[in-house]
C-alpha cells in the first residue's frame, strides 16, 4: 500500500505503471464498502464490525434499517483502469466518531468519490466540507440502489451548495461496471483540475 502514497500524482518515465490513491467517502450506509467490494479486482480489506445496541443512540439508521455493519477504519480496493494505470481505492468510515482516520487517509489522495444518497443528503455535507476545505477534487456519485430518489443534477448541486464545477453523476454502487465509469470521471476530473492549478501557477 505504500505505493498508493509514493506514487499517487507522480509518473517516473513515459509508459511507467502509475498507481494513483483515491478516497470513497460519504455518510454511514451510502453505499461505500459495497462500491469497492464490486470494482476491486484483489479480494477487498475491510475492518467491518457488527452494530450493537450501545451504538443504537449514535448510529441514525433511518433508511438503511438492514444494516448490521459498519467501517471501523477503512476499506482497500484496487482496479486497473486501462494498462499501466491502476487505483487504489480506501473506504472511509462513515461515522463521526471515526472521522479522525480521514486525515491519515487523504495523505496522498488524487481525489474522492463522494457517494450520495438521496434520501439523507445532509449526511453527505461532511465529506463534502472536508474536500472543499482541502482542495481535494471530488466527484459526487449519487447511489441508485432501491428505493432512492431521483432529482436532477442540478438539484444535488444547489442541496449540497457545491462549489461550481464539481460533477454530479449517477451510480449504482453494486454494479462493477457503473462503479468504474464514475472513478474513470473521477480521474479526468482530478486531471483537470491539477492541470489548472499548474498553468495558474506557471503564469
């Protein structure tokens, strides 16, 4: 894993294999294990532990009452995108009493995905909060599993007050296929942004 660090913004020569480190954040039972779990091609890491009932008063499981689970530290996943350029993916925890893993966890990261649900979007103000404040790009993913709520793009922007610019696509955390389109518009989007930063320093 330590390579997911060294080499999360860096190519040392034309055609070298490039790993780039990516975060998948969002409230508790968006969805993220689930996104990794489906995309990763090593069997994932995951630091899950059941739900007990001394956590029943700080665990909110309106809306995913069939949780039985949660992310204690993280999960890890890693996907080849195209030859020579893979993903290493981490899972934060959900939860506000794990939320002092994520500084750890950013070190190095290239960007986040963002997962979103619908029906409890203001569990999503934190994650974005926290890439805003360190100009990490981010993509927003909203999850489209059962029984979520479809609104337009724009709807999501004005909820979750996003800055101009940062995408809202859709996403089915389950499939492997949706799961990857999202962290392929997440990579371009990173692109983008450190391509701007760099010009605006080079004028």
């Amino acid at each position: 894993m330590a390579s997911a660090h060294s080499d999360s913004r860096r190519q040392d020569r034309p055609g070298a294999a490039l790993s780039l480190k990516i975060l998948v954040a969002g409230g508790f039972g968006v969805g993220k294990t689930t996104l990794v779990g489906a995309v990763s091609e090593i069997r994932p890491l995951r630091t899950e532990e059941r739900l007990t009932e001394a956590g029943r008063p700080v665990d909110d499981l309106a809306g995913v009452e069939g949780k039985t689970t949660t992310t204690v530290a993280m999960d890890f996943g890693r996907i080849t995108i195209r030859d020579g350029l893979s993903l290493y993916l981490f899972g934060t925890p959900g939860q506000d009493r794990f939320w002092f893993l994520w500084d750890e966890l950013a070190q190095g990261a290239l960007g986040a995905l963002v997962l979103a649900d619908t029906r409890r979007l203001q569990d999503s103000f934190p994650a974005v909060d926290y890439f805003e404040r360190r100009s990490i790009p981010f993509v927003v993913a909203v999850n489209c599993f059962d029984g979520y709520h479809r609104y337009p793009a724009d709807e999501v922007t004005g909820a979750l007050d996003l800055d101009p610019g940062t995408p809202v696509v859709l996403c089915d955390a389950r499939d492997p296929g949706s799961a990857k389109e999202v962290l392929v518009a997440l990579v371009e989007h990173a692109g983008r942004r450190y391509g701007e930063a760099i010009e605006a320093n080079a004028r």
